[in-house]
C-alpha cells in the first residue's frame, strides 16, 4: 500500500456541521489567547453554553466559526475531538465504522484495512508519546 490509511486532504469537511464540538472551560484560556482574547470575548464571539462547556457555533454557511481560510484558527488549542479525529474509538474498534467513515473523510484511504488504519494509530500514538 502506497498511500498510508489516513493522511488528511485539507478538505474541511470535518469542521462543518453543527454539533459535537466543544472546549471545557479550562481549555478557553488557550484558545482566546490564540487569538488575542480574553475568554470572555472570545466565549461572546464563538460560543454558546452546552452542557456544562463551551460549543463552538457554526456560521450561516455551516461551517466552524474557527474555521479560518488557513485552517483551524486555534489549532494548537483545539477542542480534543477536534485533535482525535479520525481515531475515535468507534473506527478503533469496528471495522465497519471505519469503513462508513471513508465515505465522509477523504483522508481515508478507501483501500486500507481496519488492520492498517490500526498500525498508523499505533505508529501515531507512539511518536506523540516519544517525539524524539
Ligand atoms: S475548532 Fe477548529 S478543528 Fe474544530 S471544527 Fe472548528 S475549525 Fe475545525
Ligand atoms: S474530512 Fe478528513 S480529509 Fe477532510 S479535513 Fe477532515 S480529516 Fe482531513
């Protein structure tokens, strides 16, 4: 296999849609700082209240508010969803997950196996935990 399982194409489609994405208040700090805000700012220009933390709104066009012509504007403090996709534990463990999911993100090989998306978390998971 030539392309890897998963290698992201950039598309966006990932950031639109309403609902699921969410920062805890601990992590709206960050965020806000990003971008030069308070959080309080920063909640009254991207938030609403959602059990208990903070969804980031969609625009009319459906699209993340954060969703910048660059890509995420608070990348390095995304919400964890955000950071975990495609490696949610519903592709981790079902094969047939997985497979529906290629049909929505095209960073996903349609040709790989459940075996070797599985490999590239495992080489993913290890290279985060030793970056050296
Ligand atoms: S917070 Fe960033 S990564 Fe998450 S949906 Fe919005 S633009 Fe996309
Ligand atoms: S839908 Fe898939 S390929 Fe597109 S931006 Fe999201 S992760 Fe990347």
């Amino acid at each position: 296999m030539t392309r890897p399982a998963f290698a992201c194409q950039r598309c966006n489609q990932c950031c639109t849609g309403e609902g699921g994405i969410r920062l805890p208040e601990e992590g709206v700090p960050a965020a806000a700082a990003i971008l030069g805000l308070t959080p309080d700012e920063f909640k009254t220009r991207y938030c609403r209240p959602e059990q208990g933390q903070w969804a980031i709104r969609c625009g009319e066009d459906g699209r993340c508010v954060l969703l910048g012509p660059e890509g995420c504007l608070i990348h390095a403090a995304k919400p964890a969803i955000c950071r975990a996709w495609p490696y949610f534990p519903a592709l981790l463990q079902d094969p047939g997950a997985f497979n529906e999911a290629k049909l929505i993100c095209p960073g996903l090989n349609p040709e790989a196996t459940h075996q070797e998306f599985l490999a590239q978390y495992r080489q993913t998971i290890t290279k985060e935990e030793d970056p050296s």
